[in-house]
C-alpha cells in the first residue's frame, strides 16, 4: 500500500493512504508538534469530512491499536505449527508497577516462561527488547508461549 507524502508548507506534512472505497485517510504531522487524524470526502479526495486532533499520547496508543493486531497474527502465522504456542498482546496500564521501570524488573521469563518479542509503543515495533528497556503507560508488550503461561505474565504485568 502506498502511502502519500504531502509537504504543507508552513503547517508540516501530511501523510495518507487511500482506502479500497475512494476514501483517502491520514494524518498532518504539523512542524509545532501536534497530529491531526483526517478523513477525506467521498466525492472528493482532497477535501476532508473530518479532521480529529490528537495528543501525542492519543496518536501512540491508536498506532498500537492499529499495529499490534498486525504483528501478532503476523507471529501466529510463523508459529501456526507448533501445538500449544500461541502469541498475546499485553498493554501496560498508567496503574501497572512496571510503568516506568525496565522489562528485566518483570521477569516474566523466569516467572512465567513466556518469552517478550516485541513492544510496540506509539506505533513503532521494538524488537527483541533487552531487560534494560523501560516500559512506559501505553506500551503493548507482545509474548510467545502457551494460553496458561501468557495468562500468567499478563497477571504480572497488571499487578506485579
């Protein structure tokens, strides 16, 4: 899918792909830092029907509601094969003990036997995330290992 790159001289950039119905959506990165979600008029792609600002924090978790879902039945895909694995996504809450603090403090992998694959966080996927990378509120943390287990680590992550 293309994305469409549009330079908004004195505002910033907007980004935006067009949908299978004509409808084109996106975003305006504007150059002071705020985002505007934007969703074009079906009769006509350059005039928008609406246009949502969102704050930073709005902007990160509707990426990870849009990407993780993505990256997890990617991961479901690659391990269909093996009985009894499974992946899940895990959000880490403004209430959890581990916003704010590395992933080794969770051990999940010692307590749980799940391994973490992946976080993603305000839509970027982290990769292979070593013990020393912080969590933060809003972050999706994507585990491999049986329905038991990962019930387990997602129990941790909420309450510690």
């Amino acid at each position: 899918m293309n994305v469409d790159v549009t330079p908004l001289p004195g505002i910033g950039v907007r980004k935006e792909i067009e949908l299978r119905s004509g409808r084109r959506v996106g975003v305006i990165a504007h150059r002071d830092g705020k985002i505007d979600l934007i969703l074009s008029r079906a009769d006509d792609p350059d005039a928008c029907v609406a246009e949502l600002p969102l704050t930073t924090e709005e902007a990160g978790a509707l990426a990870n509601l849009l990407g993780a879902p993505q990256l997890v039945n990617q991961l479901k895909d690659e391990h269909a094969d093996l009985p009894g694995i499974t992946t899940r996504k895990m959000p880490i809450k403004l209430n959890s003990p581990f916003d704010g603090r590395p992933l080794g403090d969770t051990a999940l992998r010692t307590r749980t036997q799940v391994s973490v694959v992946a976080i993603m966080r305000a839509g970027q996927v982290i990769p292979s995330p070593t013990p020393a990378h912080v969590l933060a509120a809003g972050d999706i943390v994507i585990a491999v290992g049986t329905a038991e287990k990962l019930e387990q680590a997602a129990d941790v992550l909420a309450r510690g």
